[in-house]
C-alpha cells in the first residue's frame, strides 16, 4: 500500500495490536476537547469491541523529538537540544474500520478516529489521514468511505467538507430524562 507523504518532521507508522491502550488514549483526547465534563469510560469497550487486524490503526509520530526538541537559542533562533526520547512521540492517529451501506448493501470504509494534538493543526496532517484512510478504501475495493462528526466539531466539518465529503444522513437523538 502506498502511504501518503507528510510535511518534514513527520511520519506515518502503521499500528498493531498492541496498541489498544494507546488508541484509547487518543480517543479520550478527541471526545474531551468536545465534552470535557462528560465520563469517558466506555470508550475502552469501544476498542474492546472493534479494534482487530481488520480495522486498521496508523500513527503520525514526530520524528524531530526521537533525536532533539526545538528550544529557543540565545539569539532567538531555535536550537535542537539533544532529548534522550528514544521513540518519537505520536501526535496523531487514524482508526479504520467497516460499515454497511443501508441503501445498497455495499460494503465500505468507515474512518473510526481521526485526531491530531491541538499543537500540531493546520499543518496538512488530517488531510494527508483523510487521503490515506482513502488510499486503503480503494485499494481493497471500497467505492465509498464514510465517517461521523459531530456538528460542534467545526474544524473538523470544515476539513471534511474541504476534502468532497457530504452529508449523507443525519444521526437523530431525543433525551428521554
């Protein structure tokens, strides 16, 4: 599979089983910043429940930590200080997985999670996700890719709808409290 290729400084690993502690780390990231007040328990059993060699995990790490961290200089430049860090940290991931098209019946890929840290937006890191969670769909036959977004998550909805992606259906709730 061909990976899609991110600015200097970044790379993209795939994941493994191993990972599930970690993924559930990212996605207790992602729903804080939406509900910082909301209990986050289940999203273990999420994982528990999806997370297999059949739902795909990759990691953006940042390669510039693994050997040093930007400091400022003494002249205001930056400086790369030796870091003992000896694995790149991970700022980023994306989760695939599988849904069923209710309509047709067709088979296809559902982006699970994406996230990237607060600190490293805006730098063309959920698009080149987007583009790979798109290059594994075409590659083992999708014709489509779904996902799911929450309408408070603008920045989110405004890269989607950058990339060609539309709303399809709409996910209704009503409290019984």
């Amino acid at each position: 599979m061909v990976s899609v290729e991110l600015i200097s400084g970044y790379q993209l690993r795939i994941g493994s089983g191993l990972d599930r502690a970690k993924l559930v780390k990212f996605m207790h990231k992602t729903y804080h910043e939406l509900y910082p007040d909301r209990e986050l328990g289940h999203l273990a059993l999420t994982v528990e429940q999806y997370f297999s060699n059949k739902t795909p995990l990759w990691w953006v790490e940042w390669e510039l930590l693994s050997g040093g961290a930007l400091e400022q200089g003494s002249g205001g430049a930056e400086e790369v200080k030796s870091n003992p860090v000896s694995q790149s940290p991970k700022i980023g991931c994306l989760w695939l997985g599988n849904a069923i098209d209710q309509v047709s019946g067709d088979r296809y890929s559902h982006i699970f999670l994406l996230y990237v840290d607060p600190e490293h937006r805006q730098r063309g890191i959920g698009s080149a996700l987007v583009k790979q969670a798109e290059n594994w769909a075409r590659e083992r036959g999708d014709r489509q890719i779904g996902l799911q977004v929450f309408l408070a998550n603008k920045p989110a909805l405004n890269l989607y709808q950058k990339l060609g992606y539309q709303t399809h259906s709409l996910s209704m709730l009503k409290s019984l409290d």
